[in-house]
C-alpha cells in the first residue's frame, strides 16, 4: 500500500504567512471571546511578566530539587494560570520573535519556546523555535505519542487518558501547548486563523487541531 505523500513533508513550525490583527496589550477586563467562551484571548489580569517570570522559576527550582508530583504541579499550574496568559492577545506573525507580551509579534514556535525559556527550562529559544516541530517534542518530551488521519476527538480522548500535564504538539504546520487540567483538554498557541494571536481554546474546538492530518504529542520532560 502505498503511503500518503504527506507523510513525508517536513512538518515546519513556522504557519502561513497572513496578516495578524492589531494587539490588545493590556487589556484585563475580559478573558474570553463574546462568540465563543471557551477561547481566551486576553490577559486575565494587569500582569507584570518580570514577576511572574520570577515566581514561575522559583517553582521550577523547587520542582527541580525535589522532583515529587505536588511540585511538579504547583508548576504546571503557575505556567498555565498565570505565565502564559500574559501572552494572550500577542498578535502572531510568521517571523514573529518578540519576548515581550503585547510587543511585537510572535510565531507559534518563538511562543512555545519563549514560555519555556522563561518559565526556567534551558532551551534554545532560537534554534528549537525554528526547527520542525516534532523534534521539539523529541527534544523537550520525555514520551511522545502520534496520530495520523485521526479524528480530533480520538486524540482528545487519548491526551485525557494520559491524565493531568502540559504537552507539546506538533501539527502538519504548527506547534503549540496542550494542556490537560484534569477535567478539560486545552490547546495553547499562537494561532495563524482568526483572531490570529495567542490564545487558549478548548482542543475538541480548535479548527487548528481539527485540520491537521498529523499530530505528534508529548509530555514535557521538566
């Protein structure tokens, strides 16, 4: 049988290439999208990125010292609650590489890459950005997972079996966070379709998701 020619085109983490809109930096008083409110696209709070940058290594010091699942957690938590979202809103661009939320713009794979840099992980922000983005999850996960012409809700449910964390995936052409909170599964990134910034939205939702014919998955190795 012979294999679909798909499979054997880089999967980039660079998206396509469109016009992203205007950004919404400093915006506090809404967190989600009045059309749909499972999407969030503007910071939950007035945030100050130096101290939640601060308090979020601070933890992953911790984690790394004790290495127990409370901590590890506490983490986890930190980063999605209160270090990423002060990226929401950020208006994506294909050569986007800002490390300021609401400055500039950002890829989908500076984005992923930034956050974990700044979350405390050594990585190379650049170098792992540009790359494809499976060998992002290869590199930064310790166990991986990949779906081929797989129905969005196949793959959801899987990522709910594996239970709580935040994972990496890598689609046909982009990359982003998923993040399974222990009841809901969510995907997290700088997204190139409307409202084309970074955001958080439920997985089973995203037409990002729901159009890759491939998907890698993994959890991240902290």
């Amino acid at each position: 049988m012979k294999k679909p020619i798909w499979l054997f085109i880089p999967l980039l983490i660079a998206c396509n290439n469109e016009n992203p809109q205007p950004s919404r930096r400093g915006a506090a008083s809404a967190t989600r999208t009045a059309a749909s409110p499972s999407v969030f696209i503007t910071p939950p709070f007035t945030f100050d990125y130096q101290q939640q940058k601060k308090r979020c290594q601070e933890l992953f010091a911790l984690h790394r010292q004790k290495r127990k699942p409370d901590t590890e957690r506490k983490l986890i938590t930190y980063i999605t609650d209160s270090l990423v979202p002060c990226w929401y809103g950020t208006p994506w661009d294909f050569n986007g590489t800002t490390q300021v939320p609401g400055e500039g713009k950002i890829a989908c794979g500076y984005f992923v890459t930034t956050t974990l840099r700044d979350a405390g992980m050594k990585i190379d922000r650049v170098k792992m950005a540009q790359c494809v983005s499976q060998n992002l999850v290869y590199d930064m996960c310790g166990d991986f997972k990949k779906f081929s012409n797989k129905p969005l809700d196949y793959f959801v449910n899987t990522v709910k079996k594996s239970g709580f964390g935040l994972y990496i995936v890598g689609l046909d052409n982009h990359t982003g966070y998923i993040y399974h909170d222990g009841n809901e599964v969510w995907f997290i990134h700088s997204g190139v379709l409307a409202p084309r910034c970074a955001l958080k939205e439920k997985a089973i939702e995203s037409e990002t998701l729901r159009r890759s014919a491939y998907r890698v998955v993994g959890r991240i190795r902290w």
